[in-house]
C-alpha cells in the first residue's frame, strides 16, 4: 500500500505545480476538455480529491479565513444569481478558492511540501523574469513604452528616447510586476531548503534577477511595492521574532492603517492633479455604482461599468483598486468579504513570522507588496494572478490554527514549515 500511497501523495503536489507554472506562462489551454472543465480545474479537483482520501479530517482544510471566504462567496452568488449575470467569473472565483484549499491541505498533509512549492516558485520567477529582460535586451516591442522615468508615451511617436516596458509572459507591464511582487519573496524560501552556500547563492541570484525584472516594467506602483516587500521581508526576518506579542499587534494596526491611509492619500492626490486622475475617476464610479447596485453590478463588469460612467469614452477593465472593484462587482457583501481577508491574513502572516515560520515571513512580504500594489490596480482581475493570490494565501494560513480545540487551547496547525536553522 506505501507505493499507492505515495502516488496519491503525489496528486496534489503535481496539481500545485500546474496551478503555479499556468500562472506564470499561461502553459495550459483555457478551453474545457468538457463542459466548464479546464485542464486547471481538473488538475484541482484531483488534487482535492486526493488530499481528502489522504487526510480526511476537516481540520486539515479549516483556516481562520472561512468566514470571510464565506462572506465573499455569498456576495459574488448574490450578484450573479439575483442579477442574472453570467455564471462564467464565479465559476472562476470558485477555481481560485478551490485553489486556496487544495494548498492548505497539502501544506497541512504534508509537512515539508512548502520546499516544493518554494522550489516551484523559483521556476516560475525565472521563466517570468528571464522573458522581461529578453524583451528588453533584444528590443521586442510589446506595445508599451514610457520615456524618462514613469511618463508614458506612444511607442511609435516615442522618438529615441523612449524606452520599451517588459510585459514578460503577461499582457501588460503591471500584470508582470504584480506577479514578480508577489511571487518572488515566495521564490527566496528556497534558499533555506538548501545548505550548501553556491547552491543559496543561485537562488539569491534568481531572486535579484525576478525584482530587476520589476524595473523593467516602469509600473510605478510595481516598484514601490516590490521595494516595500522586500523591507518587510528583511524586516519580518530579523526584528519579527524579537518583538512581544503586543508589539506584533501594534505593528499590525500601524501597518493595516498605513494601507489604509495610503489608499486615502491616492484618492486626494488622484483628483488634484493628472498623474493619477484617472484613477480617482475610476474609484468614484466604483462607489457611485455601488450606491445604484447594493448587490454590485456583477462579476468581472466593473471595467464596462466604469467605462460606462466615466465621461470622456476612456476604457477600463476594472476600477483600479482591489477593494473598490469587489465593491462594484459584489456590493457590500463582496467588500466585507475582501476586507476581512486582507485584515486576517496580514494578522496571520504576522504571527507565522513572529513564531518564526519562514513561510510566514515570505508570505508576509508577498502580501505587503500585493496588497500595496492593488490600492491602484486590480491585477487579481487577471485569473492567473488570481489563482495565484489564494495560494499564496493558502501557504499563509496553513501556518496559523484554523480554530480551537475542544478543551480551548489552540489546535496547532500540522507542519509548520520550520524554525530557522541555526548554523554553528
């Protein structure tokens, strides 16, 4: 039965890899094999099914995030069903969910499986990182250009002082820096999986290549917050464990409200000057709609809607801030919902690195940067940014209990990717 065993074993390992490497290539076909599954979704479902017939105890999937996930959930079925939109953006939620319960339970199954999944992250930051620089190193045009250092201009009219933005394996420029911020700090825990000094030295090395993929980008909110995670990171790792749990606590509250207060700050300078006016455009539109639309005005339509109630004929795909777009797209219920996982997963990314969980503390830096990067954009409006998001998500809160024991102490989450190693 050990060979059986380890095969099923396997099945959830194998669908985290298609999960990561489809998000940073697009490698796989978005059309069903049959019905409204993809090679992906059949790739999840099994590694699923897998992780219950291995671990068929519902603690393995608990996670302090159910309720809000819930609270998400209801939002985007309310929009959907009681607006009569289509059903194909839910089915997508539901697939990056899905995702996020398939890597807590092979987190929490098996142990020491955030070694593959840092060693999984590498790759995909490299392929990513190593097609940016292609691009720019061999002048690739990619329809994007900016002249100085963050003034956008027309590729053909940019004269030769324009510079080509690396769009990498993604559409757009802000697309690949929203993934690089997200993933690359993911990426270093793969240096602490390996002893030997050359061989950390080529995973730094990788790492430096994924955040100078950034600069090629010149996605402004890219650069601030890949510099922001990667302050966290150094910072998470050092002074984290030093600090009392009431310190944690306050250097959470100062966090989650600096996120707060920069959004705030964005929202005024966006409609003071030009640089970021279209923005402020956008987020008014959002809290306008959802005004008109208590339920929001459906998955995956706030660009249109937004377009819509925006003068001037610009076009937008999503209102510009992740908040503010679940807000339009799934009214109160959706906003509640986005909310909640913003606050507990940073709380929960706080304490893994404060009990030195180093997937804590990359998962940590990930977030700050992710979530820095959306008080301006939506890059999670792209499935495969999406899909990526709740897992990195997931690698989070399977380091933290997902609820009490009957006799009220703390259930401990099972294997906590490792203490720090000392070296002597």
């Amino acid at each position: 039965m050990a060979p059986v065993r380890a095969t099923v074993q396997a099945v959830p390992l194998v669908a985290t890899a298609i999960v990561m490497l489809d998000s940073a290539t697009d490698f796989f076909p978005d059309a069903p094999l049959v019905g409204v599954i993809t090679p992906v979704r059949l790739a999840v479902l099994a590694g699923l099914v897998a992780t219950v017939v291995t671990a068929p105890r519902l603690a393995t999937f608990r996670t302090r995030l159910d309720l809000a996930i819930a609270l998400l959930l209801l939002g985007a079925i309310a929009t959907t069903y009681v607006g009569g939109h289509p059903d194909a953006p839910l089915r997508a939620l539901l697939t990056a969910l899905a995702t996020f319960y398939l890597l807590v339970g092979v987190r929490r199954s098996q142990p020491e499986s955030w070694r593959a999944v840092a060693l999984l992250a590498l790759v995909c930051v490299a392929a990513a990182a190593t097609s940016a620089f292609a691009q720019v190193t061999n002048e690739v045009p990619t329809g994007f250009c900016r002249t100085g250092l963050f003034t956008d201009v027309d590729c053909d009219s940019g004269g030769a002082g324009s510079m080509i933005r690396a769009t990498g394996t993604f559409a757009n420029p802000n697309l690949l820096a929203a993934f690089l911020v997200l993933l690359t700090p993911i990426a270093l825990l793969t240096a602490v999986t390996v002893a030997e000094r050359t061989a950390r030295v080529a995973v730094v090395t990788v790492g430096l290549l994924a955040y100078g993929a950034v600069l090629t980008t010149f996605s402004r909110a890219g650069c601030v917050a890949a510099a922001a995670g990667l302050l966290v990171l150094g910072g998470a790792y050092w002074l984290a464990p030093r600090l009392g749990r009431w310190g944690m606590r306050t250097l959470t509250t100062v966090g989650l409200a600096g996120l707060a207060a920069v959004t705030v700050a964005l929202w005024v300078v966006s409609r003071a000057g030009d640089a970021l006016g279209v923005r402020g455009q956008a987020w008014k539109a959002a809290v306008d709609l959802a005004v008109d639309h208590p339920l929001g005005v459906g998955l995956g339509r706030a660009g249109d809607a937004v377009s819509a109630a925006v003068p001037g004929g610009r076009t937008f795909v999503h209102a510009h801030n992740m908040w503010l777009n679940w807000l339009a797209e799934a009214g109160v219920a959706g906003l509640l919902g986005i909310l909640l996982v913003t606050v507990i997963a940073v709380a929960s990314a706080v304490r893994a690195a404060r009990e030195k969980s180093v997937a804590g503390v990359v998962g940590l830096a990930a977030l700050t940067g992710f979530f820095l990067a959306a008080t301006v954009d939506h890059p999670a409006n792209l499935d495969r940014i999406a899909m990526l998001f709740w897992l990195v998500l997931g690698l989070v809160m399977a380091e933290v209990p997902g609820g009490r024991r009957e006799s009220g102490t703390p259930a401990r989450a099972t294997g906590r990717s490792g203490r720090r190693a000392r070296h002597h």
